[in-house]
C-alpha cells in the first residue's frame, strides 16, 4: 500500500465541489472523535482539518492529530476547528493556516464559540443556519476600514453578536441587537454591506488550507516521524482500539467486529494473557527505567516481520492489517524491544532473579517440551559402559 494522497475534513465552511476543484482531494464530513484515525488507514501524505462537529458528538481529539504526526502526516488546520486546533498543536508540528487560525494563536480570540455554528445535514450540503463570530468580526473589521462605522460602532456590533447563543445567531437577530448603538446611516450602510456579502473568514481560510496542504502533496516531501509519540492514557487506547479499522483485501474491517471474531475462539483466553503478560513486562521495563534505542526498536521490529516472513516492501500493508497506523506501530516495537531488554536483564531485574536456563526450564516444563525431550532421551540407545582394569 502506497502512501499519497490529501484527505479533508470539511462541512459548512466551504462545499465540498470547491475544495475538489482546488485540489486533488477525498473530502470527509466534519470530524468526529476517531475520524483522524481512521483516516489513517488510507495512508494520506497529508491531512486538512477545517471542520470538526462538537457537542452532540465528541470533538476530535488531540491524540488523533498527534498520531497523524508521530506516523508521518502533515496536518493542516484552519477555518473553524482546524484553526481551533492548530492553534493548540502548532507546536507540536501541526500547520496553522490563515486568519482564523492567526487570532486564536496571538490570544485575541479564546472562546470555541468563535467558530461555532449551526448547519444542515450531509444531505443539504453542511447548509450554515446560524452565524459564526468571526463572520461578524471580520465584518465589523472591514466596515471600520471603509469608515462606514466607528471604532465605538464596530466594537458594539461584535458585541451585540457575542451576546447572542450561536445557535441563535443570525444576521437579523445581530443586526436587531446592535441597532441601538449604531447611527442610522451607519445601520443601514452595515444592512447593505450584509446583502451584498458579508466577509467569509472560514470559507476565506478553508480554501486557503486546502492549497498549502495541497502544495505540501504536490511538492512530494515526506515528513519525518515527529520523535517518540507520546504513550495515551488506557482511556485513550481503549477508544482508539474500538475506533481502529483493519485493512484487508481492500476493505476496512472495524477492529472491534475482528476483537469479537477472535474473542469467539476457543484459544481467546490464552491469547488474553499472552498479550497481557507481554504488555505488563513492557510496562515493567518502562517502570524500572529501562529506554529502547531506536537501534533496538528496529532490531525489534526486524524481528517482527522476519517471524512473520514479511518482505519490507510489504510491511505497511500487513501493519494495516493489523490496524496499526504508524504511531501504534512505534509503540508496539518500542514495548517489544523493551521486552527484550527486560528478559535479557531478568537475573538483575528483581533480587535474586532468575537465570536463562530457569527461564528455559519453566518455559519447556509448562509447554509440555521438557517431559517430551525427556522421553525422547529415554528411548535413545544407550551404549553399554565399558570398564577397563589392570
């Protein structure tokens, strides 16, 4: 499986017909928690958030974005939940692009609901019914450039909108708050500024997200994982493994309906604890203070693939598999390779630990090897003893 590609996630800031026509792209509704990473399982070389639902719905979490990252993916934001998050990640390696992102990230904006809107189903094309705040400042901006309010004038329209819950906030229902403090000329030179279009500053910066990302595609860099990725909290791991999709044959399997297919066979149990005693002496390792080199986590990812006779070329796909995303991938060889620092440091691990063939004699007795090479021992032929005297 070849990596490439832009995948937006997109909704009422600009429609979807747009963004195809500025780039090449696949465009995804608004983001939800554990969309980023099942985007993943299409190998993007790029991703371009810029709208993400909330409230009815878990947002996208930062986990996600820092995944995309720490597996090679550059991640663009802005508009409206994209700026929101770039802001909050710039410093982690997300792209931050345009206006809405900038005032989030210099603090002259703080509040979600900057951003936030009501809008229409897929069916209506993400439709916006309500007002984001934005709309209203970049509007009271530009009204004060063109001198058709004062600075006291502007200043109480953004206000008079602030006022007013977003899923509220219509142009009639501001413009009807704020007609108290504006002159009449100014009140009517503001009504027909609206008709004839209010700024956009969502749809403004959507397109521009949408072309950096695209640029970054186009110009065919390649992203270097952003370090060691961060360890989630079991929470975190929990939702992802019930979010993940396992690639195979060309289809994405849910990896919650692969758990419950495996979790029907009669040997689930003892797979359970193999995979838990191997996660807990990776957890011990880590407690202890041991660190992998990234030498021995590819040691161990080499081992990986060899046990499972997959070629290099081949080793996305069967990761893909696996639903792993590049992220996973790291952490699982980085908890095997600790594993092995652990066993080859069992005898100084804990006081008075045990030696390698202690290990081996437990390990051959419960797997049954021990008794069976003890048999194989009894049936050999033995030599009968030769004594020699004077």
């Amino acid at each position: 499986m070849s990596r490439g590609g832009l995948v937006v996630f997109l909704g009422p800031s600009l429609p979807a017909r747009e963004a195809r026509r500025i780039a090449r792209c696949t465009v995804l509704p608004p983001a939800r928690q554990g969309d980023v990473w099942r985007a993943l399982t299409r190998r993007p070389a790029a991703l371009a958030l810029v709208d993400g639902v909330f409230e009815s719905v878990p947002s996208v979490w930062h986990h996600e974005l820092l995944d995309a990252l720490h597996a090679g993916v550059a991640v663009f934001g802005g508009g409206s939940m994209g700026a929101l998050r770039a802001a909050e990640l710039s410093g982690r390696g997300m792209v931050g692009v345009g206006r809405v992102f900038g005032w989030y990230r210099d603090g002259l904006l703080r509040g979600d609901d900057e951003v936030a809107l009501l809008h229409a189903g897929p069916e209506l094309g993400f439709r916006a019914l309500t007002l984001p705040l934005v709309t209203v400042r970049a509007t009271a901006e530009l009204a004060r450039g063109r001198r058709l309010l004062s600075a006291r004038e502007a200043s109480a329209l953004v206000a008079a909108a602030a006022a007013i819950f977003y899923q509220e906030r219509t142009w009639r229902a501001v413009l009807a708050a704020a007609a108290p403090r504006l002159r009449p000329r100014a009140r009517a030179a503001l009504q027909a500024l609206v008709r004839a279009g209010a700024p956009d500053p969502k749809a403004e910066d959507a397109r521009a997200t949408i072309a950096a990302a695209a640029a970054f595609v186009r110009g065919g860099a390649s992203l270097a994982p952003a370090g060691d990725p961060p360890r989630p909290s079991s929470l975190v791991r929990r939702r992802k493994l019930s979010g993940a999709l396992a690639v195979a044959r060309g289809a994405a399997i849910p990896a919650g309906e692969v758990l419950a297919r495996v979790g029907a066979q009669a040997r689930a149990a003892a797979l359970r604890d193999d995979g838990l005693r191997r996660a807990l002496l990776a957890g011990f390792a880590r407690a202890l203070g041991l660190a992998a080199s990234p030498a021995e986590r590819g040691a161990a990812a080499d081992a990986f693939f060899a046990a499972r006779r997959i070629r290099r070329g081949g080793r996305e796909a069967a990761l893909a598999a696996l639903a792993l995303d590049g992220a996973d991938a790291r952490r699982l060889f980085d908890d095997l390779a600790l594993e092995r620092l652990l066993l080859d440091a069992a005898a100084r691990a804990v006081p008075d630990g045990p030696s390698p063939d202690e290990g081996l004699a437990l390990g051959a007795r419960l797997s049954g090897d021990f008794a069976r090479a003890a048999e194989e021992l009894a049936r050999r032929p033995r030599r009968a003893g030769r004594r020699r005297s004077r």
